[in-house]
C-alpha cells in the first residue's frame, strides 16, 4: 500500500513566553505553528469513568501508533463553549427543535426502546426508518446538551441510549439489542424481515455507533465502551454498493468501529475494520471511485458513503483509500456543487442550477464528511467548506427560534416556496413542526449546530490545539498536564476580525494551528512576570 504524508503551508513562529493575546483578520486559512516540547501521557482505563482528557489522551495514544496519524482529533463535545450569536442559536435549538422533538412524535418516545409501535416507514418492533431518525437526533442532543450543560436534554438522551448499553452489555448482539444479529444480515436464506430492512438497519446500527462514540467521549463511562467494543469486535458488514450510493450502506459503520478502535486500543476491533477492509469488493470500490465517473443516487447517502475509505487511510496508510474520497468529493462538486457549498439533490444528485433543491439532511451529512477530512488531511480547503455549508445551507432550512424546519430547500424561494412548476413535492418546502412527514431531516437538524462547535477547536496529534473554523467561543483543554482557555472574541461571521486570549495556570508552550489565508499575522506576546511586550509579525 501506497502512503503519503500530508504537508500544509506551516508558518513557524518559536516563542520565549507565555502566549497572551493576538489578532487576526478572519478571512479564510492560516495555519500557524508555536512548537513545544514533550506529549502528556495517557492513562489507564479503570472501572471509574474517564475524564475528558483522559479520554483525549487515549484518542492521542492510539493514533499515534497508526501508519497515517490524522492531523487533528476532536475534543471532548463540551470543551467548546460558544458565546454570542452563535450561542444563542444553540440556545435556540435546545430550546426548540432538539430539545422539543421527543413530544412531536412517538418515533422519539419509542425508538430504540425495543417496544412495537406504529410510525411511516417502520418494519415493526422500532426497525428501518425510526432506529435512523431517533438515532440521528440521540447524536446531536447528547452533544449539545453537553455543550450547553443542559441537564434536561443530557438526561433525555442518556435513558435512551443507556438502554441500548445494557441491552448490549446484558446479551444483546449489535445496537438493536432486542433482536437476534440476523436483521443486520443482507444475505441468506430464513433471515427476518425484507432485504431492504436488513440493509436499513445496519445504516441505522452506524448512526447509533456514532451516537455512542459521542456519549463516551462525552462522560467517559467505561460500560458504553464496553457495548461499542463488544458490537465491533465481530460484527459483519455487507459489501457497499459501489454502482450507485443506494441501498443504505453498512460500510458506513466504519468510521464508528476506526473510532471505537481510536478509544479503546482493543485491537479486535481493528482485526475486524481490517479484514472488511481488505476484501475484494472494498479494494475494487477504491480502484473505481479513483478512475471512473461519479455514479449516480441519493445525495445522502454520497456524502455518508464517499467517506468511508479515507476513514480507513489512518490506520492502513493506504493512499489510494484517501485519494478515492478526495476525487470523489470533487466531482460531486464539479458536476452537482451549488454555492452552499455542497452538492445539490431532491433527493437524488442533479446537477447545477438556479432552482435546484437539497435535502437538509444532506447539510449535515457534508458538513461530517468535510469534518473527517479536515482532521484527516488539515486541507483547509474542509474547513472553508464545512463554514459554508454551515452559515448557508443550515441556517435556510430552519426557522429563526430553531422550531420549525423544511425537509427540502433551494437557494431562490420566495415566501417560504419556490415556482410550483419546478417542485415534484412542495410539501417538503414548507416548514413545520417535523420538517413534513418523513422525519430524518427535522431529526438531522439537531446535529448541525454540534458538528460546527466540536469542529471550531481540535487536538493537534503532536500535542497542541488548533483553531479549524471560527466563530465566538472559548475553547479549555489539557495541554501537558495544564488547563488551558482560549477565547475568540468576535462576531464572525459577521466582521473579519478576531481576538483571541491565552490563558494557563502555569505557563506552558505548545502548537498551536491557525485557519487563515494570505493574510499577515499579528502577534503578542507577553510575559507573565514581566511587563516587558513584545509584537512579531508574519505573514
């Protein structure tokens, strides 16, 4: 296997001080680089839950063994602390549709319960389409009621997903704990349900893997890792369809699993990511995503999907894997982009043009696919991205106190609908309550705004942060054994200037990482036992 090491146009800049304050102008990628000394070790797991540095470390530990280390790992969902207009809009949300949506319908009162009940597009006993939009909205709401320390929705989220913890913990074979392993099976003879569920489910089985990976990296409860190494030690995903981005795929499990992998260290989990890695039909995917024109399907389901071999790049260094997303991207893009910054897609791709719709859940999707490959590559070019899709298609498909939402969008509509002419469903572009009657885009919404704030501020591999899109925030992690705050003072994006401030119990040096353009950098750095100041610029 092919491997390639990625190189980012670095500025270097080694200073004697404790950092205290600078200002940049805000417009697009910097990426600046104050080198430090040693990396803070990791820690045993115990039975007592971890705290979120240790759960950090154990991320860093582990991807440092890898044949391709990413450039950057999320921190903890809540180590992100959005202030001003972008704070109010989480506020919004938890207020709104995240922290609402389990009293708009009985699809989040029951879904991943085990109970039988009765919702559009259900298989009986919870499977197909509930377990993906409950699944969807667990992500989000675990995540931001942590960013907000919001008690209620954390609690919310916590049953629910506890359930599936026991459930796992206490017998259950995968995520869908009360139902033997075979409604994940694809092939066979005697298998429950139809082929269409058992494909839906293993999509659904990813969205709760990623719902998990958030929960634990979020409290550090060592019996939530236990559920997510036991379901990825041996479960067995179906090949991915590699002619068109349907049916809903189980490769999408693999991004979970790599990072269950990533926590834990338990190298069962790796085994088994590597022997589906290494199948014929998943090298062939690579070789023809590399080579042959984009096929064609839902835009969902591309986004989910085009990211699945560069999440294997890490640990295979295989440069092949991370090329075939990259020129898949590309030319979903080139040949469906719209200036939202994604492609279009009603649901399916359709090209260019001035009335073309997304899907909202597409919005999502993109933004987490841009996610991976910004802490993959540190291309900037991902960061740009996922800021564009965050500040234009997020925001359009949601009302102003984040209560209502549309399933579909377009980019010139009036009064809330766009010329009846042009839409095969105009009811998915009225807002409502659940975003109409299929809930998966009301359900992703709930998502968005996480995804942006855990993507503001990451860990650097060699033991710094790094500032990957902006916005007003603070930002308090463990650097070497130090509590360590940043603040961005500003109302990006709404100016093009940005204040940030350092702040450390004791002085300590690191990397840090700057997303800016071609722009000059101006520096300041103060002692803090001396009144001495001293100005470096760059550019």
């Amino acid at each position: 296997m092919a491997k390639r090491f990625r190189h980012s146009n670095l500025m270097k800049m080694t200073l004697n001080h404790t950092i205290n304050s600078f200002s940049i102008p805000a417009a697009a990628c910097i990426v600046l680089l104050l080198f430090s000394g040693t990396s803070h070790a990791a820690t045993t797991e115990t039975a007592a839950a971890k705290s979120p540095a240790e759960v950090v470390d154990a991320m860093l530990k582990n991807y440092r063994t890898a044949e391709a280390p990413p450039r950057f790992i999320p921190l903890a969902p809540d180590a992100v602390d959005p202030k001003g207009w972008l704070r109010d809009w989480a506020a919004a949300a938890a207020k709104g549709i995240t922290g609402d949506l389990m009293n708009r319908h009985i699809v989040f009162q029951k879904s991943w319960t085990g109970e039988d009940f009765k919702s559009k597009g259900s298989a009986g006993k919870g499977l197909r389409w509930p377990l993906e939009q409950s699944a969807y909205w667990l992500d989000g709401s675990v995540r931001l009621g942590h960013i907000l320390d919001n008690e209620k929705i954390k609690q919310l989220a916590y049953d629910r997903m506890d359930m599936v913890v026991e459930g796992v913990n206490n017998g259950g074979e995968t995520f869908i704990w009360w139902e033997p392993k075979e409604v994940l099976q694809v092939d066979g003879e005697d298998l429950p349900f139809d082929r269409f569920t058992r494909n839906f489910n293993n999509w659904a089985h990813a969205h709760m893997g990623r719902a998990l990976v958030a929960y634990y990296r979020a409290t550090g409860k060592p019996e939530i890792l236990k559920a997510l190494t036991k379901v990825y030690s041996d479960y067995q995903m179906p090949p991915l369809n590699k002619d068109e981005f349907l049916p809903h795929g189980a490769a999408t499990n693999l991004d979970p699993m790599l990072m269950t992998y990533a926590l834990s260290g338990d190298k069962k989990v790796l085994d088994n990511a590597i022997k589906y890695i290494d199948t014929d039909h998943f090298q062939q995917l690579i070789t023809e995503w590399r080579t042959e024109d984009l096929p064609d399907g839902h835009t969902v389901l591309y986004y989910e999907h085009a990211r699945v071999p560069a999440t294997t790049y890490t640990w295979t260094g295989d440069n092949e894997a991370l090329e075939a997303t990259e020129r898949v991207l590309q030319l979903g893009l080139d040949h469906h982009g719209l200036p939202v910054g994604m492609a279009s897609g009603q649901e399916h791709l359709m090209g260019k043009g001035s009335i073309r719709g997304l899907e909202t859940c597409t919005a999502a999707a993109s933004a987490y696919t841009y996610r991976w490959m910004l802490q993959l590559t540190g291309d900037r070019k991902y960061a740009d991205q996922l800021e564009q899709i965050f500040l234009n298609a997020g925001p359009a498909a949601i009302s102003r106190d984040y209560d209502l939402a549309c399933y579909f969008q377009t980019m010139n509509r009036i009064d809330g609908v766009v010329p009846i002419h042009t839409i095969k469903n105009i009811e998915g572009y009225r807002f409502s309550k659940t975003a109409g009657p299929t809930l998966c885009c009301v359900a992703n919404t709930t998502r968005m705004i996480p995804d942006y704030i855990e993507s503001m501020w990451m860990a650097s591999i060699d033991g710094g942060l790094a500032a990957l899109v902006y916005g007003p925030a603070s930002v308090t992690a463990d650097v070497k054994g130090n509590a360590v705050t940043i603040e961005s003072k500003t109302s990006y994006p709404f100016t093009d200037k940005i204040a940030m401030s350092v702040s450390t119990d004791t002085p300590v040096q690191f990397p840090l990482y700057l997303q800016a353009g071609a722009i000059r950098l101006r520096l300041v750095s103060m002692a803090r036992q001396s009144n001495q100041r001293r100005i470096a610029t760059a550019s």
